[in-house]
C-alpha cells in the first residue's frame, strides 16, 4: 500500500502531537505515526510548564486541559544548616498567566491534542503504526515504511519528522550523527502513596546512600531514586527490605505507605544526555528528545520537546503549504532551537557533576547558611531558576492559524 500526505511526523508524544496539531491547523495535511495503540504509559514526562500551559491557551484548549485532575508544584525547597528549609525555585514569583508546573498524567494530555485534532480536517492519526525504515531517493528521504492493523505499507511526503523519542529509529535509519554526553547517574521512578508536609513543593530527601526527589500529586507521591549509572541490577539484588529502609530514612512521613511497594514499582530510566550533531537531512527533521535527549534533572524534557514542534510548525507551515519546502527552511528549526537546548543541557550536566558528588558522600546534604540567608532576603532571586525551568529562555509563539478563542472550540 502507497500513500501520500505533505508531511509525516513519526512519534505520538507531545512533540509530535504538538506539531501535527499545529500544521493541521496551518493547512497542512500531516499524517501523524505512533507505534502504540493507546497512551497510556507511566512515568512519561508528566510534566506541564508555565509556557505549555500558555500555549494551550493559545490554541483554545487550556479549559479542556483544567478538567485534568493535575496537581501544582510551585516551589522546590532544600534543608539548609540551619535547620530550616530554603526556597531555591519559586515560580510564583514569574510574571506569568500560569505561575507553576502542572503535574497531568502525560496520557491525558496526550489525548487532549487527540481530540483536538481529530476536528482537524488535515490531521490524520493512525495508532497502533510502527515506522519501520525510512524511503530515500538518491540523497532525499521521501517517506516511510510502516507496519500497522491493515498490514506493511509506504507512505511518502515532502517532509518526515523524527519525533520519535530518544531511541529514534528513524533518526538512526536516516544516518543523523549524535554527540554523548557522559552522564553519572540513572533514576527509579515509584508511586507512595501519601502526602507531603508540604503541599505544591517540591523537595530532595536523603539519606546516607540515597538520595530522593520527592513531587506531590493528589493521593501519593511520585518518586525518583538516584542511582549510580548502570547499577540497577545491583541494587535490585539487595532486596526490597534496604530499599524500604532508605525511603523511610530519608522521608519518615512517608513510612505508612511504603510496606506496599515491591521491586517491580521501581521503573527505571536509563538517563541518556546527547545531541544531534545536525538535525536534519534532505526530507527530514528531528525534533524533541529525537534531536536532544535529556536529563530528568530539571524536568525539562518536555517543555522543550514542545517548543521545538511549535518552532517547527511556525517556520514551515508556508513553505509545507506552497510545496517549497528548502535545506534552509529545515536547518532554520535546528537553528532557532540550538541555543536553549545547549543552554539547557550545559546547566544539566554541571548539575550532574554535583550529583556525582553527592553519591559518594556520607555526610549530611545541606545548603550552606550564607546561600539559605541571601535566598531568604532577596527571594526574587529565586525567581531566575523558575523562569530558566518553566518559560525557558526563548518564548516560541504558534503560527497564527492554529490559535483559536476557547469559544471556538
């Protein structure tokens, strides 16, 4: 079977559903590949930041995304000497319609943009379609090879979108070199259930050769362990008692709730930090976590996916349209998204050198008085991570076709 469509964006995740979405909107017909039937997959970027959220508005949906039962994290606080907690990100102190991060379950997001683009004349999602190869002619990718319910089939476009996450087939079939970063750590995800003392922040926990990152949401708490890169196996065989005993350790409060875990609740994330050396080729372009893996330090990983498809469709949506599509329009995404990913992935990895750290120590992790009393009498200033983490430095703005009033809907 062989089909046609102007523009192919394999990888149903939010950068890909942004972006078809987005193109739809813009005339252009897009036929979007996720190799999955559903998308109901846990601990996958549950993470909506402050620009996301505005975006959302934008497109005349954030009153469908309020009905998602998502929690807040506003600040993310750290144990100082003295004592106390300090306030280190706040981003209630932004300038900003949505001054916090929502934590939604990235399926119901997900579906969001689903039914969105349903409406869509030009949108066309075909679930359960695994892209298996790339179609070349001469030096130009011109489509997909693709195995779905209804058998193997070919379609072919102007433009292929490598939005298929950080182990991208497609990205790897088209030859797109990438540059690894050394990275020390890897991260267990896991559900207590419970709730913090703190309510909408977010807050380290430790212990002597554990160190937690704890996030509120309705019922429970969601859980990341840091562990040493590759040491999964290892610490699976030392049983689910040590592993209890540490949890309890570095979060008392959390005691009741942690009998119930097992071994198999603890998934992992094997953490990869890398960038595309280039992003593209002739008929492709990779985007999100396809172009730029990256660490969950930060939580990051998402907003920036969006971005890039929301840049992505802003750039060549006209040139998609008229059929004119150029190396020079492709290369001006990576172009326009190079600078805050470098940015980002730069702060990462200096803050994996202090989580390097941080494993090998027996002592007690405290932020140091003096930074704990600037931060508490000049508390703006923590307003300057906030901003970094939830806006980002670049605001990418959506193609004029594509916005639409709430009333609209």
């Amino acid at each position: 079977m062989a089909h046609r469509t102007r523009c192919i964006i394999v990888g149903g995740g939010p950068a890909g559903m942004v972006a078809g979405l987005l193109l739809a909107r813009s005339g252009v017909p897009v036929t979007v590949f996720e190799k999955h039937q559903d998308f109901l997959r846990d601990f996958r970027g549950d993470t909506i930041h402050p620009s996301t959220m505005l975006l959302l508005e934008e497109l005349g949906l954030m009153e469908e995304f309020e009905k998602i039962g998502y929690s807040k994290v506003s600040q993310a606080q750290f144990p100082a000497r003295d004592g106390a907690r300090a306030t280190v990100l706040d981003l209630s102190k932004l300038n900003h319609p949505y001054p916090f991060i929502a934590m939604a379950p990235q399926w119901d997001f997900l579906d969001l943009l689903a039914r969105a683009g349903e409406s869509e004349a030009n949108f066309d999602l075909r679930m359960n379609c695994d892209v298996t190869d790339v179609l070349t002619m001469g030096e130009r990718i011109v489509g997909v090879r693709y195995s779905g319910p209804d058998g193997i089939g070919e379609m072919h476009a102007l433009l292929t979108i490598a939005a298929d996450g950080r182990w991208s087939k497609i990205r790897d079939a088209a030859g797109i070199a990438i540059k690894e970063f050394a990275v020390p750590i890897d991260v267990w995800w896991f559900k207590i259930p419970g709730a913090l003392n703190l309510k909408n922040v977010l807050s380290p926990a430790f212990t002597r050769d554990r160190s937690f990152v704890l996030i509120p949401r309705h019922g429970y708490v969601q859980t990341a362990m840091l562990l040493p890169k590759g040491k999964d196996a290892e610490l699976r065989a030392q049983g689910t008692e040590r592993w209890h005993r540490a949890i309890v350790e570095a979060a008392p409060e959390l005691e009741e709730g942690v009998p119930a875990l097992t071994l198999q609740d603890a998934k992992l994330l094997d953490v990869k930090l890398n960038r595309a050396i280039r992003w593209w080729r002739r008929g492709l372009l990779c985007i999100g976590d396809s172009a730029h893996a990256m660490s969950p330090v930060g939580g990051v990983g998402v907003n920036l996916a969006v971005q890039d498809a929301v840049a992505a469709a802003r750039i060549l949506a006209e040139p998609l349209k008229a059929g004119t599509i150029s190396d020079r329009d492709v290369a001006a995404v990576q172009n326009r998204r190079i600078l805050p990913t470098i940015v980002v992935q730069s702060t990462q990895r200096l803050m994996h050198l202090g989580l390097r750290r941080l494993m090998k120590t027996s002592n007690d992790v405290l932020l140091p008085g003096p930074v704990a009393r600037i931060l508490r009498t000049f508390p703006k200033l923590t307003s300057i991570p906030a901003r970094l983490l939830g806006v980002g430095i670049l605001r990418e703005r959506p193609p004029e076709a594509a916005k639409r009033n709430s009333a609209e809907r």
